[in-house]
C-alpha cells in the first residue's frame, strides 16, 4: 500500500475543517490584559510520530508542525491570501512565481534561500519519493526554478490546478539542513516557524521555544503582547483528564468533545470552534458488490432517519451537512446536500429493493439469485465513542429492512487496510475531510482501490466533466464547476454526508485562532489567571 493510499484515511479522517469561533468570562477565561514570559500547554490526543511536514497527514502532527514549520502563504479570516514567507506571488492554472520575503532565517541560524524553498516543492512534487501530500496539495510531476538574485520561486504544475496558489502557499517550508537529511525533519528541527523545538519526549510531550528572530508573518504580524516564551504540547489520550487539567489550569488548550464538555460550558471557558464532517456514508461500488446498484445505494440511504443518526453521533451538537468540504475559511460557498439525498421513506426503500431484485424469504431476509444482502459496515474507533451506537442504529434500520449487518469496529489502520488493501467491505462510515473540492477528486474518481485511492470504485461521469471545467479556471471562479461536481456524487448517492460535528478547542488562561482545522500558533494571547 503506497502512502498515498495512507493519505486518504488519515487526513480523511483525521484532518478536521476549522472556523473561529468562542466565547469567554466566568471562572478560568481568559480576561484581562496579555501577560508575556509564559507558557501555553496544548493537549494532543496522540502522540504524531514523524512530524517530517513533507511525509504526515496526522492532524496531531500537521498541529504540531504549524508551530515549526511556515508556509508560502497563510490565509486571511476571509480565506484570501496574506504574506507568510512569500511577499509577493502571482498564479494562473498551471504556474505560479512567490518572491520571497527578506531577512528570513531558519531554526538552525542559516538563512533560507529561494533554492531551498524550490527543494521543498521538488520533493513533494516527485513520486519516487512518495509523499503522503502529493496529489493533495502538489499534483505529482510539479517543478520549481529557483532565481536567487530575485529571490523568486517559479513552480509549474504536474496538472492544471484551479487553486495551485492555494495549494503551493500552503506547503510547510523546511531549511536546507534537514532537505538533506530527513532524520532532522522527523524530529522537527531545520525550520522556518515561529518556534523550535527544545525538548521531545515521545510519546508525553514536546516543548518548543519562540525564536527571537522570528519576523516575518503572517500578513503584517509584529509580536504583540501576550505571545509565548514557550509551548509545551502534551500526549493526552483521555478527554476527561485533558479537561480536569483546563479547569486546574495546568493546560491551556484542548480539542474536547463529548460528555465532557458540560463542565466545561459550566465554567464558561473560552473556545474556539470547528466544523468537522463526521457523518458520512460511502458504499463500495465495486463489481458484485451490492453498493454498485444505484438503486440499492438509494434505497439503503432512504431506510435512514439521517437526522437522527446525526443526533445521536454529535450527542445533539451537530448540524446537517450542506457539502463535503467543511474547512474555514471556505473557498466555494453552497449547499450542495439539501433536497439531493434521498427523502426518509423506508416504505419506498422496501419497494426500492424489490424492484432491484433484493426479495424477502420466509425468514424476513433478502436476497437475489440466491445471494442474501450481506453488509459489513466500517466503522472507525478513532472517532469517539458515539460512533458505535450511530453504527448499531443504522444496523437495526437495515436488519428491519431485512439486509444481514455485520459490525466492523476499526481504528486508522485497519480502515486503510479495508479500504485501500482488502476492500472486504460494503459500508464505510469512516468521513472524508478536506480543505479545497480539489483534493476531493483522486478519492471519488480515476484508479480504483488497490491500484488507486478511489476507494468505493466511485465512477460518475457527472462528477468527472464538472471537475474537468473547474480545473481549468483559477480560483474562485471555479466554484460553481466544484459545486456541480459534488452535487453529481450526493444526487447519485456516491457519497452521503448527512451531519458535521461542531468541536471546541478550550482555552484556559489563553486565547486564539483556529484556522483550516488547526490552532494559529501567531493568535495565541497569554493572561493572568
């Protein structure tokens, strides 16, 4: 199994889509007026392993590499582009020039050249080397020249790419040191962030001081009170000690979810919110399959009450889907999923798989030239504990239905294996979550599992012209293709996003900015406790 097969369960479900969002007062907010010379303690769940930013698409370790690594460019609360270490830049479909901004220096005291910045673009860029990133954010086959006199970075694509600035701007930068010998790079050293790293324990924590000669973005950022001396970011699986730790205020920030959040809420913390694609359905189309019939594809999904499924999976914090991609600030606006999945009718969905073959036996269980209607639905472990009963609900909807539900719990590895390897399988439970439609496209479409990533066999053609049209347009003006390319795969139920999940980062003694999925490491303010 190649890493890009890796790349499509992790940062499916892994990577989580993120808009600001909080609130503050009460006991543990953070009042009052910035405080420097502290430090901010932020719980993971995991622990990252590699945090090389070229070889990672764990979101505990794309977090942890925001605070050593910078990007090109980072993105403005509207979603539009500022300076990071790129000053100027200009891009069409195919190519794309970033002039580099001056006196930038890395974690290891040299300076980084333009030449240095093209290394990094040619690394992911170049298959031999198998980037889990590569096709997701750099199309395979993508060059960059290097003009040092300039200090201009010249990329030319693999493949059209209608948010190529978006996609080279935000690839995490890294010195010439640690290009040339990667060891570095899994260790977080060779950087060009806000901070480096001082101490790693695995597995418990990782500490990372500011440099002091960091001054150079995003946009027109100058340090300001109340920005860390240090961050300690702490190895902590369990959410109910995560939030004894906020309310004693030994941490200042966690992702928390769940039943323990009422305590939380109680105290009035301040939080950040993000919008996550937790409920999603994807049947496996594959050849003697029963997903490959639309028809059953539709009547399986009819015979679901989604919005009770989705009450039960968020624990009644959620909210219907409106589209695939849930990142803030979000590049195409539209609901692409109200009034095109089908209407809960399990009446229709029992005629539905008549009409399909699927007929009833005696025994109350259907089946079609003597095959019974098998489903093994996956469900991913790693996504909380309401995963479960949301999959035992499901279950007992289609059983009425008179289909033969197996249960399949599994945590990252045993859904990559599933989906990319084995493909025994019929229900994939397991989201999808990204920041651009366009990374969407090698999952939904092309080689199917195990030869490629388009793991449910999907093949609409609807879906493939519209991407087509969008590919050719840059930017924002894409987004009407994008939208009609995700229309085709709800309308045609390939895809079934039904609920996203709004999930808090707590802050306790601090304030800040989550932005595409992960915390801002330049918005964090320190206070008084």
């Amino acid at each position: 199994m190649t890493n890009t097969r890796t790349a499509a369960v992790l940062l499916g479900v892994l990577a989580l889509a993120a808009t600001a969002c909080g609130g503050a007062g009460g006991a543990g907010a953070s009042d009052g007026t910035p405080v420097d010379g502290k430090t901010f303690s932020y719980a993971i769940g995991s622990d990252p392993g590699t945090i090389d930013p070229h070889m990672t698409v764990f979101s505990v370790a794309i977090q942890l590499d925001l605070f050593l690594y910078d990007s090109l460019l980072k993105l403005s609360g509207d979603g539009k582009p500022v300076a990071g270490l790129a000053g100027k830049w200009d891009a069409t479909t195919t190519t794309a020039t970033f002039t580099l901004r001056p006196g930038i220096t890395c974690s290891d005291g040299g300076p980084l050249t333009a030449a240095d910045v093209a290394a990094n673009i040619d690394f992911v860029g170049d298959p031999a080397n198998k980037s889990p990133i590569a096709g997701l954010t750099i199309a395979p086959g993508t060059k960059a020249a290097a003009d040092e006199a300039a200090r201009t970075v010249t990329v030319t694509s693999g493949k059209p790419d209608a948010f190529l600035l978006r996609n080279v701007g935000s690839l995490p930068i890294a010195c010439a040191k640690g290009m040339g010998d990667r060891k570095l790079l899994a260790k977080g050293e060779s950087g060009t962030g806000m901070f480096a790293v001082s101490e790693v324990v695995p597995n418990d924590h990782y500490t990372l001081t500011r440099r002091k000669d960091y001054a150079w973005g995003p946009g027109d950022w100058k340090a300001e009170p109340g920005l860390p001396d240090k961050v300690v970011v702490r190895v902590i699986p369990n959410t109910t000690t995560a939030t004894n730790l906020l309310l004693s205020g030994e941490l200042n920030g966690a992702v928390i979810n769940g039943p323990d959040r009422q305590r939380l809420e109680g105290r009035k913390l301040f939080h950040a919110d993000y919008t996550a694609p937790l409920g999603e359905i994807f049947y496996n189309q594959a050849a003697g399959r029963p997903g490959q019939d639309e028809g059953v594809r539709r009547a399986l999904t009819q015979a679901l009450d989604l919005p009770q499924l989705g009450k039960v999976l968020t624990n009644g914090a959620g909210k219907p889907s409106q589209g695939m991609i849930t990142a803030e600030p979000k590049v195409c606006q539209g609901d692409t999923v109200t009034g095109n999945l089908p209407a809960h009718d399990p009446a229709a969905a029992a005629a539905a798989l008549d009409a399909a073959g699927w007929k009833k036996g005696a025994d109350g269980m259907r089946a079609k030239d003597g095959k019974p209607l098998a489903l093994t639905v996956l469900y991913g472990t790693q996504l909380g504990p309401t995963m479960a009963p949301t999959a035992e609900l499901l279950q007992q909807t289609w059983k009425s239905l008179g289909a033969d539900v197996t249960l399949k719990a599994v945590d990252s590895p045993g859904l990559n294996q599933a989906l990319f390897g084995t493909g025994e399988w019929e229900v994939s439970l397991g989201p999808v979550g990204f920041a651009l439609p366009s990374q969407l496209v090698p999952f939904v479409s092309g080689p199917a599992a195990p030869d490629g990533t388009n793991f449910a066999h999907v093949a609409n053609p609807g879906y493939d012209q519209a991407v087509q049209q969008a590919a050719s347009k840059p930017g924002e003006a894409s987004c009407p293709d994008w939208n009609a390319a995700e229309t085709a795969l709800v309308k045609r139920v390939d895809a079934v996003p039904y609920f996203d999940s709004v999930v808090p980062t707590y802050g306790s003694g601090a304030k800040f900015v989550m932005s595409q999925g992960s915390l801002e490491p330049s918005s964090i303010r320190m206070y008084a406790k």
